[in-house]
C-alpha cells in the first residue's frame, strides 16, 4: 500500500513544510492545485511543490536537496 506525501519548499528562504499525505495521486494533486492557485505564500511559488509515492511499513527517509 502507498501514500502520497506533499511537501512544499520555497527555494531562496530555505522554508519547507510538509502538507500532508493522501491515499492517491489525485487527491496530493487536487490540493495542490487548491494551494497553489488560492493561499498566499503558495500561489506566489508554485514552483515549490513536491509530491512524494510512499510505500507503508518501509523506511523511506531521504534527503531533500
């Protein structure tokens, strides 16, 4: 089983939040799109988002660049 974790990173001010996991692609990119076309901060870099496919039950620890 997967999840979706969607992250957002604003590149020059070293700003990272996560915003939550989603049981399908669809739904990490709905909000995505809710955030970047509606909320201040977010729709100004749309750029920042990040989506993630993450298996349940496994290590999935990584470096953001």
């Amino acid at each position: 089983m997967y999840v979706y974790q969607l992250m957002y990173k604003k590149e020059k001010k070293g700003f990272a939040s996560l915003i939550g996991y989603f049981s399908s692609y669809k739904k990490a990119r709905q909000i995505m799109k809710k955030y970047s076309s509606e909320l201040p901060g977010y729709k100004d870099h749309s750029h920042g988002f990040k989506i993630k496919k993450m298996e349940l039950n496994r290590d999935n620890y990584y470096f953001y660049d």
